[in-house]
C-alpha cells in the first residue's frame, strides 16, 4: 500500500496495484480471519480489522479475479469449518461474514465510481482471459508430443518454452525473445504439472494433497485443543484456496508447500508426541 501511495501520489485507482499482492493475501487471509476466535484481546482484534480493511482494498485493485473468487470461497470454507467445530461461533461467524460481505460491496461501489481498472475487470466478468484459447492451442500439443508418464520436465518454464518452440505452437500470448518464442505458461496449477511431471507427477501431488487433508480432518474430528483446530482449518482452507480454487484458472508455485507443510509440523508436533504419533495412529 506504501509503495503504491507513493508511486502514485495522487491516487489514481484506475492504476493496478501489484497482483503479486494477491497471492500473498490469499494465502495469509484465512489465518487473519482465526485470530477473531482466537485471542480475546480487543486491540488485536482492531490491528487485525485494520489489517484487513487495507487488505481487501488492496486485494480489489489487483484487478486478480481469480484471487476474488478465491477469497469468497475461502470466507464460506471458514464459516463452515468453524460452525462446525464449535456450534456457539455460528452467530459470530455469520456476523464477521456479514461485515466482510459488505466491506468488500462498499469497497467495490466505490472503487467502481473511480476506476476504470476494476470496472474493465467486472466487464471481463467470467471471462478466462486468454486461457481458454492457451489451452485450446497448447493441449493438444503436449498429449501428441510429450511424455504422459513423466513430463517434459519442470517445474521451471525452460522446457515449457523449448517444447513449444520445437513444436512450433502458435505464437500467441507471449513475447519474442532473441530467436524464439517465450509462451506466457497461464494453463490451470494440474495442467501445468500434467506437462511437466506427467501423470505421475500429478498424481502424487494429489495423494499428499489428500493425505494432507486426511490427517488435518482427522484433527478437526479428534479430541484436540480447540486452538489447534482453528489453525489447521485455516491451514488447510488456505491450502485448497491456493492450489483448488485459484489453481483451477492459473499457474501455482510449489515453493507455497514448504511454508504449508512447516505449519502443519509445527501445529500438530505437541499433538502427535502426546498421543503417540498422529502420523502411525
């Protein structure tokens, strides 16, 4: 926000804020929205409403719809987990929800009036913005061509791009660069790897995926501090929100499952030492 007020001083909202801005506050969101369950301390919660006032504002001038779409869909994963997990936050967690849904209405109102940015984007509504046709010229490629066991080889774009060029895929949504074609690699997070790692690739990135959420609803079912069960329906909110829903439209990075997995260890550690292992139980 700092950065942005001062490379544009008189703030003009029809320039896009960094949409890297995005990725970060979708990943971060669901643990911010915790803290209101968590600590009682009032002051914090008015760091945290702070926080997220500035964090929304921001979020929309991203122009990122797919981080829009993520963070609605993160917000509805939240209520449910939490109702679930302790019945006499229903009334708080549909009150929060309320007062997210209209900040974002009001910030959206007024952000529509004064940028052409945001009202170009609505325009777009769900439109995928070229990826559909990346897909549609992509795709067929790489099922002719490449190898469905184990890829072309990644994660990185080097292979991606040599690929395509040696195929000669259409030059679209790219840029030229010396004497070959740099191809923008926006497909969907699974595609992506389906061209990189194969099918196997895929699918072991499924099973943690699933083994992951296994354990973490294990949790969330056991008998376990009810701390603890906030932060892992935050943990695991964030983690569908990242690679299932936003992956679903574009690109995700594998660095994010480093900082998931270091969370998961550390909020169940204790746990797993006292009961013997959650891991082999």
């Amino acid at each position: 926000s700092f950065q942005y007020i001062q490379n544009n001083p008189n703030l003009n909202f029809s320039i896009r804020l960094d949409r890297h801005f995005s990725d970060y506050f979708e990943i971060l969101y669901p643990f911010i929205f915790i803290v209101f369950f968590i600590f009682k301390n009032k002051y914090i919660k008015i760091l945290i409403s702070i926080f997220l006032l500035i964090g929304f504002f921001d979020l929309i001038l991203t122009g990122a719809r797919g981080a829009w779409i993520t963070v609605l869909a993160e917000t509805i994963l939240l209520a449910i987990f939490i109702s679930l997990i302790e019945k006499k936050y229903i009334k708080k967690i549909v009150s929060f929800s309320i007062f997210i849904l209209l900040l974002s209405t009001m910030f959206f109102i007024y952000l529509y009036n004064n940028s052409t940015l945001i009202q170009a984007k609505l325009k777009q509504g769900i439109s995928p913005n070229g990826r559909g046709k990346i897909v549609e010229t992509r795709l067929p490629i790489f099922l002719k061509h490449g190898n469905y066991l184990i890829g072309i080889g990644g994660p990185g774009n080097y292979q991606y791009n040599k690929f395509l060029n040696d195929y000669k895929a259409p030059k679209i949504y790219g840029i030229e660069k010396g004497n070959r074609f740099h191809y923008w690699s926006d497909e969907p997070f699974l595609l992506q790897i389906f061209y990189k790692e194969g099918i196997l690739g895929l699918s072991i990135f499924l099973l943690l995926s699933f083994y992951l959420m296994w354990l973490s609803f294990k949790i969330l079912l056991g008998k376990n501090d009810l701390s603890i069960k906030f932060f892992i329906s935050a943990l695991i909110i964030s983690f569908i929100g990242e690679y299932f829903v936003r992956g679903i439209v574009e690109d995700r990075s594998f660095k994010y499952l480093i900082f998931y997995l270091t969370l998961f260890i550390i909020f169940t550690y204790p746990k797993e030492k006292s009961e013997n292992s959650l891991f082999l139980s």
